[in-house]
C-alpha cells in the first residue's frame, strides 16, 4: 500500500477518535518517510505525532515531536506547517499548566497564518486561545475568543470544528454561571458529532451535559452522561478527558454524601493527574479531599488540603481554582459546594 493510502487511512482513524489505532499507522508512515527521505511527510508526520501523543495523555512525548517539527519546518520554509506545529506545541503547554508560555505560541501561530490568509488556521487559534484563557481562569477572555472562533468556523462552514467550539463555549458558559447555556452548546456539539461519528467530541459532549446537569442539581442525569462519557473514554485510551469526567463522578458522590465512592474516583483521577503531568487536575483533586475531611468535621485535614491547592494555583496562576481555595479557607461557601 501506498504511503499516501496509508495516511488517509491514518487520518480518518484520528478524525473518528481511533487515536490508538491511528498512531499506529503514523508511526509506519513516519519511518517509511524518513527511509524515503521525504522530508515533506516527515514533517506532516511530526505534527500528528505530536497531536496523537498529547490526545492521549503523553504530553513529553508530544512536545518532543512538536520541537522536531518547528525545526524541520523552518529548515524547510514551511510557514503553514510551523504553525500546525507551534499550535500543537500551545496547547500541550496549556495541558501541563504552562499557560502563559502557551498564550505567546498560540499569537506567534495566528500570525503565521495571518500572513498566509489561512483562514482555517486563524480560526483554529481562536478557539485555543478560548481553551487557553479557560485554562488560566479568565472566563471573560475565554468567551471572546471562542465567539471569535465561533464567527469564523461558521464562515468557513467547518461543522466538525464547530463542534469543538460549541464544547468550549459550554465549558466556559458553566464557569461563568450560565448554565442553561452550557447545556444548549453541549447539546448542540453532541448533535454534531454523532452525526460525524467523532468518538472523542461525543464523550466531551456527554461529559459537557453531565456537568451542566450537575450544576443543576440534576444528579440523575448528570451521572448517567457522565457513564456514557467514562466509557467511550477507555474505549478511547484517554486518560486527561476521562480523568475529569471522574472528578466530576467524585462531585456527585460528594453532594450525596458517599464519600468512600468519590475518594474511589479522586484516586483513579489523581494517577491519571499524575501519569500525564495535569497540575490543575491535581488541585481540584485536593479540594474534593478537603471537602470530604470538612464534611467529616475534620477541619485541620481539610485546611491542609486547601492550603496546598491554594500555594499551587497561585504557583501556577490559576485564578478560579485559587479563588475556591481562598473561599473554602474563609469559610466562605456552605460545603459541600457543588464547583463548576
């Protein structure tokens, strides 16, 4: 088989959520490309190796080939591909709580592409930078940038892509308190990407819907999406996604007072946390633990939590998740408090 044939293949693996699958495949067409010398599928490869590892977690990795991609790229003249890369590299940055290092390479790609009216790119950058802003807590600049994204991909009639922007207007509607909201765009990215048979957008959406549920005390229906969510996850081989989604389980348990079953669900988070180097979800980790501890009227414990989700949001200059620490502290939220 062709190695073009193999890449489609490759690609539509990726493009369904077969990640595991697809990586496979792109680790063959790498090293047929690299006996061919064929510099042009090398790089193309890089970039997808990059985008496959830090899908499934393994953000070293990831960002080892988005290094050798931007390199190659440039010793090529590559503009579009170095942006593909210095993209990727964003948001793997962003994945590991390095969020103002992410800002600047996600500006440095939109300009790339800027240059080269590549509209596609632009719009793309938009909605990392959303999920970017989202990640350091400011919702407002998160909002922005995923209406920006939002008007573009509409243009560009990119229905697939849409539906990952309708995912992170759900996610930043919710922080926000717009609820109703986070509901209608989960709903309306479900809608999409069951019709295009994207595994991974389906269990973002179910797992989008549960908290929506969740933070309106439907707890019922919160938890069964958040079931449908976990199990297309390990079908998946995700290991970030997935470990919110069972932080989110954990919630649940906590607002029903089962505490043994969330602590269950925080540790398998917590090992996922820890596997791929997810700083943020170690904190809301810590503050479920601290929760638990105030609810058992153990306050000493449950400020030693607080207190060092506090130093590590502040490290990382995460604004909402040192706000809830610094409240939890003051005693300022009635526990257990249903976090967004």
């Amino acid at each position: 088989m062709k190695i073009e044939k193999i890449a489609e293949k490759a690609e539509q693996l990726r493009l369904k959520g077969y990640f595991r699958e697809s990586l496979k495949l792109w680790k063959k067409i790498y090293k047929k490309a690299v006996k061919n010398h064929d510099t042009t599928m090398i790089v193309d490869c890089l970039i997808v190796l990059g985008d496959l590892n830090r899908i499934l977690g393994d953000f070293k990795n990831a960002e080892f080939h988005y290094s050798e991609a931007i390199e190659l790229s440039d010793a090529l003249n590559n503009k579009i591909a170095k942006a593909d890369a210095l993209t990727g590299f964003a948001l793997s940055k962003k994945a590991t709580g390095q969020w103002r290092e992410a800002l600047k390479l996600i500006r440095k790609a939109r300009k790339i592409y800027e240059n080269n009216k590549d509209k596609k790119g632009i719009a793309f950058t938009f909605w990392a930078e959303g999920a970017i802003w989202r990640f350091g807590g400011r919702i407002e600049k998160s909002l922005q940038n995923f209406h920006k994204s939002l008007t573009l991909f509409r243009k560009l009639k990119e229905n697939q892509s849409l539906g990952y922007v309708y995912c992170g207007l759900g996610g930043s509607s919710r922080i926000y308190g717009n609820y109703e909201n986070s509901m209608r765009y989960y709903r309306m990215a479900n809608k999409i990407f069951n019709n295009t048979g994207d595994r991974f957008g389906i269990a973002y959406s179910y797992c989008g819907i549960g908290n929506a549920y969740r933070m309106m005390n439907d707890i019922e229906n919160a938890e069964n999406n958040f079931k449908i969510a976990i199990k297309i996850y390990n079908n998946i081989g995700d290991i970030v996604s997935s470990s919110y989604t069972l932080w989110s389980m954990a919630m649940l348990d906590i607002l029903r007072k089962k505490y043994t079953e969330a602590l269950r669900y925080i540790k398998n988070a917590e090992k996922n946390f820890k596997k791929c180097n997810d700083p943020r979800g170690f904190i809301y980790c810590k503050l479920q633990r601290g929760m638990i501890h105030y609810m058992k009227r153990r306050k000493n414990l449950a400020n030693k939590y607080f207190y060092e989700a506090l130093y590590e949001a502040k490290k990382y200059d995460f604004a909402l998740e040192k706000r809830y620490a610094q409240n939890f502290i003051k005693g300022n939220y009635t526990l257990p408090y249903n976090i967004p």
